[in-house]
C-alpha cells in the first residue's frame, strides 16, 4: 500500500509548532465509529521511562509482534482488522540519536558517553518509529492497523518526585489533562483505516513521522533496528510469525 502523500515534515517538528499544538489544538473523540468486533490494543506509553531504549524497542517489539497473529485470529470473524496503537511523541523529532551510524547498534545505546536524561526519551520514541515503520512494510493491514498516536505533552502522568519538580510550571501552562490526551490516542486506535497502517497521528489527523525517517540514513538505520531487532528476538520465532503474515501482503 502506497503511504500518504504528507507534506510540510521539517515544519510541524519544530517546537514552535509544537507550543501551537499545545496551546491550540483541542483533541476530540471521533464520531460515528462503530466499535463491535473490533479489538484495539495500546502499547508504548509510559510514565516516565525512556532511559533503556533498546530495552524499551525489544519489549515492545516482541510484544507488538506476538499481538499480531492474535488480534488477526480475534477479528477474523468480522473480517474487521484489529488495531494496535504504539503510543508516540512530538519527541522523536529533537532526538540527537548519537549512536545511529553504530553497527551494530542496539549495544552501542549502554554507551555511557552518549547518555543524556532527556534526550534518552527522545531517540527511544525515534526508534521505536523506524521500528513501526518497517513492521508496517512487512505486516499487512489486513491483519492488524498498526498506527503510533501521538497524545501531546500532558501532566499528571506520574513522571517522578524529580522530574515533576522541575517541569511543574511548563508542565502546566502547556500540558494536556490525561482525558484530553487520551482523545488522540483512542482516535488513533479506533477511527482510521488502512490508510493509517504504520503511520503517525496527531490531534486525530495524519501527520508526518520525525523527519529523520523519510531520510535516506533514516531508511538505513531503520533497516539496521530491525534485523537487530529479529536476531535478538529470535529465541520467539518472531521471524515466523512475520513471514507468515507476510503471506497476506
């Protein structure tokens, strides 16, 4: 399937764009969405993680990969696909990513040198996309409608004594309520079709995924995430179970 023409990339990453969203974009519910016999699972938030990525990109990666084959068996009744959401962030798009000419590269995330608080949340919202977008290219929509919402920057998540100490004043001038937050992700998971298959959605609309990913080294790197990804996640026949949905592409 062709992926959505999406256009001004360099532009909504910016965090001025950013503030506006934040500021002024209201996230609703959609409507007119029928739900019986769909099954939608979120995975990929947190509450304050972000400091293990490559910990992070396998325990999601192996779970998201065993959910497949299970939400397609669920659905096939209706004939309906289930829908995963892997939860997202304006992040992915200010992520330094060091380590991204590392080959391999997962082990070279223990690098201690390279290690920073903040942008450790950062790169691991990034990979995690380059790891979504090449499952999406692999996996058919047909067995599951695998999207990466993205909720905005909210309080009340329960990041930790430290961090919210010192985020408490942006936090809350710019924040979202977690109900409001949980509009966009619910509209992720239930309101789009093939159309949104390994794409990322933000205020209930398609939008594009960190620039980053649209590049040449990005299409590289992502390439790099996933056979490290498989090779490491071998031990549950996580090449099978792709290979198998494959067959439906």
């Amino acid at each position: 399937m062709t992926p959505p023409a999406l256009d001004n990339t360099e532009k909504r990453a910016g965090f001025k764009s950013f503030v506006h969203r934040q500021l002024f974009e209201k996230p609703t519910l959609p409507e007119d969405v029928d739900l019986r016999g769909k099954t939608a699972i979120v995975t990929g938030s947190n509450t304050g993680i972000g400091l293990e990525c490559a910990r992070q990109l396998l325990n999601l990666g192996l779970l998201a990969i065993l959910l497949l084959p299970i939400v397609k068996a669920k659905c096939a009744a209706t004939g309906v696909p289930g829908r995963i959401a892997v939860v997202q962030s304006d992040t992915a798009s200010w992520a330094k990513f060091a380590e991204k000419k590392h080959v391999p590269l997962l082990p070279a995330l223990d690098d201690e040198k390279n290690f920073d608080r903040v942008d450790r949340y950062f790169t691991s919202k990034l990979i995690l996309q380059l790891f979504v977008t090449e499952l999406t290219k692999r996996v058919p929509a047909t067995a599951a409608v695998v999207t990466m919402p993205n909720p905005g920057w909210m309080y009340g998540t329960g990041r930790g004594t430290v961090a919210e100490k010192i985020i408490a004043v942006p936090n809350r001038l710019l924040g979202r309520t977690p109900s409001a937050a949980a509009r966009v992700v619910t509209t992720g998971a239930v309101a789009f079709g093939a159309e949104a298959h390994g794409q990322y959605i933000e205020d209930g609309k398609l939008q594009p995924k960190a620039p980053f990913v649209y590049t040449p080294e990005g299409e590289k790197v992502g390439k790099t995430i996933w056979d490290e990804v498989m090779s490491e996640l071998s031990f549950a026949n996580v090449k099978e179970i792709v290979r198998e949905l494959e067959k439906e592409a």
